[in-house]
C-alpha cells in the first residue's frame, strides 16, 4: 500500500515538473521575444499601449484612415492575418515545427507541434492555440492558415474557423487609441467601421515598413528585426504592403519594391536551415510564395 502511494505520489509529482517545464519554456520564449523586442520598445518611447502584434500591424496597415475598413477587393488579407497568428505563437514559444528527420522533409510537409498552452495574453491567440492543442491530428502550417481561415470542405473541422477576425482585431486597436468606432450607410446596409484617430502610430509603422528596405536594408534577413521581416512577408502576402510604400517618391518606391523581391526570391527551406532562424516564420512564408 505505501509503495502504491509512492508511485502515485511520484506520478504526479512529474506531472506537476512536467507542467512547470511547459510554463517555464513558455516563460523563456516569451523573455526572449521581449529581449529581441527591446529596441522596437524602445523607439515606441516605451508606450505599452502602442505595442502592436502583427495581426493589428498588418491589420492597420490594410485600413482606410477616414473610412475605417479594408478594401473590399482585397481577398488576401484573412489568410495573412492567420499566418500572422501561427509566427506570434512560434515567437512566444508556444508551437513549433516537428523535426525534419534524416531525410529533411520539407517545409510545407512537416506538421505543426504543440509546446505550451500558457496564456499568451492576446484572447485570440489563445483561440488559435487551443484549436491547435486539441486538434486529433497534426496539421502542417498551411492546414492551419487554411483551417483557421475556413476554407476547408471538410465539415468535421469547421469548427476550428476563427470568426470576425478583423472586427475584433479592430476593436483591440480601439481599445489600445489607434482607431474609433462610428457607423456608416452603405444605402442598402449599416456597416460599423473604425476610422484612424491616433496617425503618430500608423505613421510610425508605416516609416518603420519603409526604412526596413531603404535607409536601414540589410541584404542578410537573419539581420533583420525578426518581427520586422514577418511584418514585411506577411504585409506583401495580404496585399497591404502598397499603402506603406504609396507616399514614397517614384524612385524610392521602385527601390523598395526591389528589395521586397529580393526577400520573395529567397528560399525558405535554405533560410530555415540558418542560425536562429524560426521555422514556423520560413514555413509560413513558403506557403506564400510557393
């Protein structure tokens, strides 16, 4: 009887060591991203309330300042804002790639691995991570985009479809001074929208898209701010990436455009492969570009 209590008193024990691991490498990835981060803080003048994920970067870039809403035309921006979704959670530690093995598989063909479900902070990037903790099987990168997007013909995996993105990533970029919220006639429809009201920021990201491949451009990506070469990929892939570079000159815009394609021209499996690289970011890349 006292070795069965033992063995039970062990066995949740490693439980407990084993949930702690997960918390402390959560704790790590996320001490991590704030130390890669310090600069970009810095430049903000430390305003905690100006502190964007990509999702609302890339969101506030594709966003009409008076009118309050995207494009009607633009059909790429739902899936760049869930490719968004699974780079903030590989930067926060929270999933990453399986291993390639020994025969490397690629990018696109290797699944998606669960590491931690510790509150990110951001509601639906919880949302995502529990739709991956608790999917049956594995998905690869693109899966997920899809999956999260709705875009699947599957019925049994409809549920893992994230709604109003937009709309609530509006909301949060209301709560945190960037936007307000007003309603607006379309004739046959009321349409709530979220004008800009605080431009300092977006001008600020919007110098930050451009600097990044002008005054302060890095042939080497593995060079740049991280977060920064994710918003300029994912920026590209929700066709958003136009509206930061239309108040440049005709020579610097064509300049800058240059050098997105040279980023576009590179190969995720070789990038991956480098120092420090995250592969979730180089996978969701290659399901962009290929």
């Amino acid at each position: 009887m006292t070795s069965l209590t033992q063995r039970s008193s062990g066995l949740v024990q490693r439980r407990t060591e084993a949930s702690r691991s997960d918390r402390e490498r959560a704790a790590e990835g996320e001490e991590e991203e704030r130390d890669r981060d310090g600069q970009e803080e810095d430049e903000r003048g430390g305003d905690k309330e100006a502190r964007l994920t990509l999702m609302e970067e890339v969101l506030l870039l594709g966003l009409k300042d008076r009118e309050g809403y995207t494009s009607f035309w633009n059909d790429c921006i739902s899936a760049g804002l869930r490719g968004c979704m699974l780079i903030e959670l590989a930067f926060r530690g929270r999933i990453a790639l399986e291993s390639g093995g020994m025969r490397r598989k690629s990018l696109l063909a290797r699944k998606v691995t669960f590491k931690s479900d510790a509150p990110t902070g951001d509601v639906m990037l919880d949302e995502a991570l529990k739709h991956i903790k608790e999917s049956p099987t594995p998905e690869t990168v693109q899966s997920w985009i899809e999956l999260l997007s709705g875009e699947t013909w599957n019925p049994l995996k409809l549920h893992f479809q994230l709604r109003n993105v937009r709309e609530r990533l509006a909301k949060n970029l209301v709560e945190k001074g960037v936007l307000t919220t007003e309603k607006q006639n379309f004739l046959l429809f009321d349409m709530t929208t979220h004008p800009l009201t605080n431009n300092n920021i977006k001008q600020r990201l919007i110098k930050k898209v451009q600097e990044a491949v002008l005054d302060k451009w890095v042939k080497d990506p593995h060079r740049m701010e991280r977060r920064l070469l994710a918003l300029i990929y994912l920026a590209h892939s929700s066709d958003v990436i136009e509206n930061a570079f239309a108040p440049l000159l005709d020579d610097q815009y064509d300049l800058a455009m240059k050098r997105v394609r040279q980023l576009l021209d590179l190969d995720p499996e070789v990038e991956s492969t480098k120092p420090n690289a995250n592969e979730i970011l180089w996978a969701v890349v290659a399901t962009f570009t290929k």
